[in-house]
C-alpha cells in the first residue's frame, strides 16, 4: 500500500456542449483511468472524439461509460468508441476502490 | 392582436433533467394560448429524440395534445453525433442548418433550452 | 413571413417615450448559482431609465430562488432577492415567480420576498404576446 | 510525497467488510438543476451495498437544495429529497447541509426534510479526513 | 417597420469553457450582430478565439462586449479582439431596440 | 492522524459568481483544520486572478490570514488566454502542466472547483 494509486477522473459534461473532457484528458498521469458519467456518456459513443487523444501526452489507462447513464439516454445498443467499456454502479464503486484520488471534472 | 411566431431552441442534453420537460411545458402553454409555435432540436438537443422509443413516444403524446405542428430538427447537428440514421416520427422535420437560420429570422421570440 | 410589430405597439402609457418598447424577461438561474440574475436586474433598470416599458419579469427552473425571502447571504447590497423586491417597490415592476417551477423546489407563499407574485406559466406567455421584445437571462 | 492511507484505515466498524473502505460524499448541485443528485444517490446506494462505510454525504452550494422539505415534483418516485431522506432511515448515513451555504439559500431548520441535519462546513472537512475517498458530484 | 429586423444574439458562457459562442457563429443570418456578456467576454480579449469566423457563412455585422462585465473581471484596460466593441448596459437596452429576436445562447 | 493533502482545483470564471467564494471558503476551512491544503488556479480559474488589483488583494488577505500556502498557477492556462505577463504575488508559483499533473497524483483528496 506504499506504492500510490492511480487517480480516477470522472467527467459529467457533454464533449459537444463543454470542454471539460479536453481539459481533463490534458492532465492525466500515466496510469489514470476515464470515466464518463451523465451527458459525458455522449462521448463514448462518439468515435471521432477520441481521435485528438493521439496528441494528448498520457492516454488513460482504462476509458469506462456508467451503463444506466447510456442507458437513460438510449445508447444502450450503440457501439462504443474503440477501447471503451461499460460498467454499472457497482463498477463505478469498484474503480473508487482502486484508484485515489477521484477528481470530477 | 396576431399570433405571434415563438421559437423554442433545444440544445441540451439529458443531465439538466427535468428541465427539459419544463422547457416543453412553457412550449405547450403557449400554443395553448394560440401562438405560432416551434420547436427547433439543435446540437446537444437532438441526443433527446435518440433517448429510446419510450421516450420519443411520451414526447410525442404530448406535442400532439398539445397540437404543436412546427417541429424542426438540425441535420447538421444529428449528423455531427453520429445520428444521421436517427428514424424520427413525420411530425418531426429536419432541416438543414441554413434552413434554420432562415427560420429563426422570422421569429417574434426565441427562447432558449 | 416577416416579422411585423404587434398590433398593440401604437397604444402607449403616457409616462414612456415615444419610440418606447415593451419589454419582457425571463430569469432562468438562481441568483448564488450564476451571475445571471444579476445580469437582468441591471438591464432592468437601464430599460426603464431609458423610458422603456418594463411588462413584467418572469421566474422559472431555477431562477424561482429569485424570490426565497429566507435567503440571506452575508452582504446584503448583494442580496439579488432584496435587490429585486426593491426595483418592485420603486417602480411597480411585476415579478412572477412560476408555481408549477417553485412548487418543485419549495418556494411557497409562506417564503416569497416582498414584491414577488405566484402565478401561472399563462403570465409568461402573455407577458410574451404583450411585449415587444423578450430577453432572456442564464439559458 | 507518496499517497499514503490514513492511519485509522486499519480500525473498522464490525459491519463492514475486511476490504471495505470508507467514503464521503459532496454534492454541489440542486436536484432540478443537474442529474448530479442522483448520480450522487445511486453511488451511495451502490457503495453500501458493496459493504462499504458511507462517513458523510454533504451538501454544499446549490447541493443545500436537496435538503428542502418543501419541493414538490410532480412525480413522487423521482423525488430526491424523499429518496435522500430515506437513505438516512434505512440506512442511518449521515446528511449534512452547509449551514452558510443554506442560509444565503433560504434553507433552514424550518423547511429541513428528515433525516438532513445542518451543520458546519468543518463538517466536510471532519468527513474528508476519516474517509479514505472523497468523491465530488456536480462540480 | 415591415422590414425584418436583425437578429441580437446574447452569448453568457466562456469560449474555454463551452461551445456556446462556437454554437452561436454556426447560426448567424446576415445582418445580425452578437453581444459578449458575463464570462464570455473573455473571448472580447483573445484574438485567436475569432480565427474560426473566417469559416463560417455568415460573419456579425457588430461584435459588442458587456463592458461593465469587462470591468468586472479586471479587463477594462485590455485591448479587445479587433472589430470587437464596448457596450454598457444603456447600449444592450439600445440594442435590443434595435434588433429582434433576441437569442440567448 | 497525519494531515491530509487536499487539492482544490479552481477551474471556473466569474459568471458562478459568489460560488468562487465559497470554494476558498471551504479550502480556509480545511486549512484551519490543519490539513495540507493545495490550490490550484488551471483553466478559467486563472482569469479570477487577472480581476483586478483589489479583488486579488482581497483574496490575497484571505489566504495569508488562513496560512494557505501552497498555491499553484499552471502557465499553460495562462498563455491560453493571453495572460502570460500576468504578474502575481510572491505566494502563488506558476507551474508547468506536467507539475500539477505530479503534484496532483500526491493528493489524497482532489475537490473541484
């Protein structure tokens, strides 16, 4: 438990109508996951937003979309952008666990 | 005194909430008060007519009680989120975004959502 | 399908200029939230310093907190309820505050400022058929 | 400057887990306002149900609104106020309302839903050192 | 008075911030104008916000910023974008006189 | 129990209005509680330190009276937004990003805001 955690960034925005999700993918350390939560579950669904993370200098580890968001909004059956999982609630505790901090955007 | 023509933008996602069902309440009150009323479904706006069947079928109960006619949606911005293929019900017409402005310019009101 | 001014725009109160107009406007954010409570309230008083007509000022989503009377921030010449209920008095302004929208977030007779009124949604509808111009405020 | 647990980590109540840790929670944001309330809820629901300890859920800015006893939405079952209120008598977790941030917003003891409790914005600070995770929702 | 008038639109989000003002310039008929208030009157100050306007169809004939907000967020003294103009709360009544509909963005 | 480093990260403008407030309020707090409290002004949050001379007096006063003393200023939000020359007080270090990227992964508790 000495080693550090990685931190968990939670983004809740729109890419569309905010630029929070630019402006955390700007500050990722190497090892950091993505979570998109609420109206940042556009995102995921959205291929071409993921296209100027090659110009970011960390990739996030794992990318995750909360499922009951994606649900809500009927994307359910969409396809995910390339590398992005789906996790429920019980996911999304279970990332707090192994990560810290958790910094929401 | 005339119907005034009163334009309802819809721009925003689902994580505002139940805001948006009272931006269409404010829409029903004024056709129910015999305006010229039309919705305009722009950029984040059109992610709440892909929000599942269910959904667009309660939307759309409404709109027809309420006999709201002029019901427009931005091609440009479906397209831009990848829901160029979004089947729509035929009171819901989408136009391209020129032909939105040119709407717009005719309004008496806009009002934001 | 051009736009023509409503056939009202010729009758005038006697206290507004001439080339006067009537305004409407719609406050959609809480004043702690957003500056754009703050925002309305100064076009407010410039309309009427302008001899502009000042139809009515209508609250709804969050702006309904517009009218708490409990709220009580620690500098009371920013308090933006205050301030409101004061452009009432001065200038006999009409501030409804939606029922439908208050009622979902608390905002009850019991706790309605000075100055405020309950009202329907009809009220900003035909604010809107009165007015010449609508300027909305925190969409 | 490496992130190291708290040293209380090791001393757990007997409910919990063995690898069960300890959670606060800030929510910033009104229930009509923004979808953070619920996802707040649905994150506290789930970290129970995993064993976890929920220290605190705090509310704080426009987050003071979801303690307000007098919202009334249309539809009972998507009542935040209520679901939060009984999250605190099914579960007993405690729901801390900033004080200066009620008062400039009109929340008081009077219009306090069950199960809220106002207090100091120390409060948090008290939560956030106890809990080995802070997770912030509506910032 | 049976000539339409132009349009006045009303932009409150930073261009940082959101895609508002970006959103705004997609929509804009020839003839109307744009005024900059609350935090979008940080893109007042930065010239490379208005690179994109070369862009798009149709270019506002004014670009006004609220100065009393400018004032407000310690920018009175700072040279604004070229073209782009001081207005206070007297000239967006004035404005709104002068252009119909209001669209606040 | 040993101090925890808490990181408030301010990243909004002025339209929030008084809520800037209340985000140094709670950072007063945590210091009084004798916490290691960090702040750290990316994004917008920078353009509240260019509002003039006496609202960062004002701000100034605060911070010096609640001995916070780690403030960080990242300068690629800075020269974003064209405030590169901005001259700040002794108190607040402008750091690169991938400073606060390092210093943020020693944070035990990140609160936006």
């Amino acid at each position: 438990m000495n080693k550090p955690l990685p931190a968990l960034h939670i983004v809740n925005k729109s890419p569309f109508a905010a630029s929070s999700l630019e402006q955390c993918l700007q500050r990722l350390a190497v090892g950091d996951s993505l979570l998109l939560i609420e109206d940042a579950v556009y995102a995921a669904i959205t291929e071409e937003i993921w296209d100027g993370l090659r110009t970011q200098p960390n990739k996030p580890a794992r990318i995750l979309a909360l499922s009951p968001d994606l649900c809500q909004r009927g994307l359910a059956d969409k396809s995910l952008a390339e590398g992005i999982e789906q996790v429920d609630y019980a996911g999304f505790v279970e990332l707090v666990t192994t990560h810290n901090p958790i910094h929401s955007w | 005194m005339s119907a005034k023509r009163i334009m309802f933008v819809l721009r925003n996602g689902k994580t505002a909430g139940p805001s948006t069902d009272e931006r269409i309440e404010v829409a029903m009150m004024a056709q129910a008060f015999d305006q010229e009323v039309h919705l305009a479904y722009l950029d984040d706006g059109v992610f709440t007519l892909a929000a599942g069947p269910d959904d667009l079928a309660a939307l759309l109960a409404k709109i027809e009680e309420s006999d709201i006619s002029h019901i427009w949606v931005e091609q440009q911005s479906l397209a831009e989120r990848g829901l160029a293929d979004l089947v729509l019900p035929d009171l819901f017409a989408v136009l391209d975004r020129h032909q939105i402005i040119e709407l717009m310019g005719q309004m008496h009101m806009v009002i934001p959502g | 399908m051009h736009w023509r001014p409503p056939d009202d725009r010729t009758v005038r109160h006697a206290q507004y200029k001439e080339t006067a107009l009537k305004f409407a406007l719609l406050v959609l954010k809480a004043p702690f939230q957003h500056q754009a409570s703050a925002s309305a309230l100064a076009f407010a008083r410039a309309s009427l310093d302008q001899g502009h007509q000042l139809v009515r000022v209508f609250f709804y989503e969050e702006g309904v907190q517009n009218a708490n009377r409990l709220a009580a921030p620690s500098a009371p010449d920013t308090n933006l309820v205050h301030l409101w209920s004061n452009l009432a008095s001065e200038q006999g302004v009409d501030l409804v505050v939606c029922a439908s929208a208050g009622l979902r977030r608390g905002l009850r007779e019991a706790n309605l400022a000075p100055g405020f009124r309950i009202s329907g949604l009809g009220q900003l509808i035909e604010a809107t058929i009165i007015a010449d111009r609508l300027v909305t405020f925190g969409g």
